[in-house]
C-alpha cells in the first residue's frame, strides 16, 4: 500500500511513522525545540505534578441535545466529504447524542473511510458537515488494523495530566498545513460507545494528542487557534488561501477566521 506525501494526519506526517520512526520521536525533532525547552522547565517548576485541570472542559450541560436520530442531521444515502478551513459546520455547536441507531453506526463508518482515503489518523463528525460530538480514530491511519479504531460518542474529558508536550500537529480540514500545538500529554475520558453505553478511558502519547485535537473540533475549536503567533505566521499564505478559496465556492457566506484560544 502506497501513501502519497499529502499523508495528512492528526499530528505530524505519516510516512515519517512507516517507515518505522516513532512518531512521538519524529514530532519532537520537528517541534520547535525552544518551546519544548521552556515547556519542560515550566514542567518541572509545577509544584503538584499530575492534574491539569483546567475547569473548563466539562460544559456539556451547554451542548444541543439532538434528541431524534442523527438521520434528522445527514442523508444517510448522501455522500459525505471533509469540509475544509473556514467552513462555518467546524464552527458551529455539535449536539449532544441520544438515539444510537443504524444511521449513527454508518456515519462512523463513513468517517473511517474519509479518514482512510485522506490518510488521516482521526476526524470529528463536523469535519464531515454532522454536527454531532462523535469522533473516529485510528493511530495508526491504517484500515488494516481495525483493532485500533476507536469511536467515541459524547466524550467528556474528566481532567488532563502529564507533562505539557509540543507537537508539529495536521488536520484533514487544512490540507498541507502544520503548526506547533502545546498540550497535555494524558487525558481521562468518559465517553458512550455506538451502543449507547458508558465507559472511561485513559489516554496518554499519541493517542491523547489525536484525542484532545479532535475533542477540540467538538467545541468548534480548531488547531490554529491553539498555535502561537510564531506556528501562525508560518501557515499564514495557506490560511488565507483557503479563506479565499472558500468565498470564492460559496461566495457570500460568512465564516470565521483563526480566534486564539491559547494552548491546550
Ligand atoms: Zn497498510
Ligand atoms: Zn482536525
């Protein structure tokens, strides 16, 4: 199975990974080595190692509740695509889901596939215009280890710990384009399953990475808003490309651009 270049993934480039590099390794060569030098000394002056807990994770009382099947979203027979940067769907609220149906089972299989076919690692259910909090992953972007598919429904992350990591991070919805993105190495997670039930999940390295980037998109919150200016102004050309791309295919349509969050 060959991979083209634009091997996009959640974090970092793919062929780097086949060819049998560990990608934490190969991530933390292409990240800027100053910002990890200062993340370790503000790592190791933490007082209490452990719980990053921001606080501001849990706001699920704040989520649309979609309280019928997800076909009131998505034409289950309808194809789906990766909708790209600044796409209004990665920015609008994702309804929290409550009927675990056929159609809810289909659309993660159809994420797979999209992410599959991108050669990506993970995607968001908005990514593929469904605003639901859904997510599929795979770290090892390879259909043929359906053992490390992961689909999370409603996840919630209870806290974050670890060491703060800095890693050259992709997105499906910003084709070619990379930046820094700082963020806890481990989440704790309660998430449902397609079956409707409930379960917790410890998350660390990769995975985490792919986790808390996808998470993300759930809040409508985007990679580049996590990047500095230094990451920013990097992708700025291909920012703007995009925007401009997007107003020329639905012209008139309002979107919005990069608005800092800050790091994770
Ligand atoms: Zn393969
Ligand atoms: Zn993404």
């Amino acid at each position: 199975m060959t991979h083209t270049m634009s091997t996009l993934t959640t974090t970092g480039r793919k062929r780097q990974q086949r060819n049998g590099r560990n990608v934490a390794v190969h991530a933390k060569g292409r990240a800027s080595r100053a910002l990890q030098e200062l993340l370790n000394r503000k790592n190791e002056n933490d007082a209490a190692p452990g719980d990053n807990d921001d606080g501001d994770e849990d706001t699920s009382s704040s989520y649309p509740t979609l309280t019928t099947s997800v076909s009131a979203l998505v034409d289950p027979d309808a194809p789906l695509s990766i909708l790209q940067y600044p796409h209004p769907a990665l920015r609008a609220p994702n309804h929290t889901v409550t009927v675990f149906d056929d159609v809810l089972a289909a659309l993660a299989d159809k994420m797979f596939d999209l992410m599959y076919e991108d050669d990506g690692v993970g995607l968001a259910a908005p990514q593929a215009g469904v605003n639901v909090r859904m997510m599929t992953y795979n770290e090892t972007g390879e259909r043929d280890h359906p053992e490390d598919q992961v689909v999370l429904v409603n996840p919630r992350i209870i806290n974050t710990s670890g060491p703060k990591t800095v890693f050259e991070e992709g997105c499906l919805s910003f084709p070619q384009l990379y930046g820094d993105v700082v963020r806890p190495s481990r989440v704790r997670v309660k998430a449902q399953g397609l079956d409707g039930k409930s379960f917790y999940m410890n998350i660390d390295k990769f995975p985490a990475r792919i986790f808390q980037h996808e998470f993300d998109h759930l809040q409508g919150v985007l990679f580049v808003d996590r990047m500095d200016d230094a990451a920013l102004d990097g992708i700025r050309e291909g920012l703007e490309g995009q925007e401009q791309a997007f107003a020329r295919a639905q012209p008139g349509v309002a979107y919005e651009r990069v608005k800092k969050v800050g790091a994770a």
